[in-house]
C-alpha cells in the first residue's frame, strides 16, 4: 500500500510574511443598522517543506510567490442572527529539484540524476457564522469576544512533471532479470489531488473602549 505524505509541505506553506502584507477593506456607510466590508490582503510566502509517497520523500526547493487573500463579511445588530465572513485564500508554487534517488508520485516512477518540476496549487474557502459578545470590566472598557464556527472548503492538486522510467527487463535465469531503461523514458506528470471539509471553532478576543 502506497503512503502519501502531504503534511510537511502544507504544514509550512501556508505562513504569510507579515512585512510583505497589506490589507484594503471598504465599509458602506449608508445602512447604519447593518455593516458590509468587503477586503483583502497580498503576502508573500516562504515555502518550505518536502512531499512524496511512502520513504521517497523529497525537498523540492519551492519559489517565494505572492499570495491572495479575499473576504465579505456582514455585521447586524441582531443578537439571535449570528454574522457572516466568507473568506477565499489561494497558494499556487513551484519548484525544481535533481533526483539523487528513485522517486515515485501519482503513480509515475523518476528517473535518478534528471530533473524534475513540482507544482502546488491549493485554495481553500472559509464559511464563518459567528457572534459578537461584550463584558464590561471596568467603567466603560470591555472585552470583545467573537465566538462562532467555521466549514473550511479545501481544495489542493499537487503535480510532479520530469524523466519517467519505461524499463525494458529480460529474464535471465529465474533470480536473475537484465533491464534497460535509458533509450525508454519520457516525460510524464504524476498528479494528486483532495478535497475535503473541516470543521473548527473561532475564539478571536478583541479589547476597546466605549
């Protein structure tokens, strides 16, 4: 049984530079009962991280690429509706990297010493219902508490482009087999792909003054 290893490259990809970021958001005035912003933030990221299947893991030295960040949000006064932000986060990267061991992905085996391109693209849309709570602790000041849920749509396809291998093998005695591979490889594209749901909380606390 094949193993895929995916959690130390996404583990690390998903970080912003914070120097980098910057964030636009627009908030209509003309409803005072009912708040609308929409916004969004640009990153780059520093990617780090290695991916395969089962002991062929490989670092694939992956680019530093801008990243976008979109989201609509809308804010009532209604304290039995909970609020809504929707937030929409792509990652697209690439890298290169020389094989100094066989490696093996989507089902297409690589060839030692040739080069080889890895492709990330992954995007996910975040659906939050949440509501807005206050505790007075002193004479006007209060903490805010933003306490909801999240569904988070994932979506990733991962693809590995180089050499593949199209071994030609003769039996020569029943423990012994000749192959060649050299004058039989070509260029192919191993590919992976997920979608998946998560469910989580939100817990952001926020302090001001009234």
């Amino acid at each position: 049984m094949k193993k895929i290893i995916f959690a130390t490259a996404f583990a690390t990809i998903f970080a912003f530079s914070a120097q980098a970021a910057s964030r636009f958001t627009f908030t209509p005035q003309a409803n005072k009962m009912v708040g609308l912003y929409l916004g969004g933030q640009i990153g780059q990221s520093e990617t780090k991280g290695d991916f395969g299947e089962g002991n062929t893991i490989i670092d694939f030295n992956l680019e530093k690429e801008l990243q976008f960040n979109y989201f609509f949000a809308v804010v009532h006064p209604y304290p039995l509706l909970p609020n809504i932000l929707i937030s929409s986060t792509t990652f697209n990267t690439t890298g290169k990297t020389n094989l100094t061991q066989e490696f093996s992905f989507g089902d297409e085996d690589f060839l030692i010493g040739d080069d080889i391109n890895a492709s990330f693209d992954v995007s996910y849309v975040d659906y939050t219902l949440y509501y807005e709570l206050y505790y007075e602790f002193f004479h006007n000041t209060f903490f805010s508490f933003d306490l909801g849920l999240t569904v988070r749509d994932f979506d990733a396809a991962i693809s590995v482009t180089g050499q593949t291998s199209d071994d030609d093998c003769i039996q020569i005695s029943p423990n012994h087999h000749h192959c060649t591979s050299a004058q039989n490889s070509e260029t192919h594209t191993g590919k992976k792909n997920t979608t998946q749901l998560n469910l989580c909380c939100m817990l952001p606390l926020t302090f001001e003054c009234r």
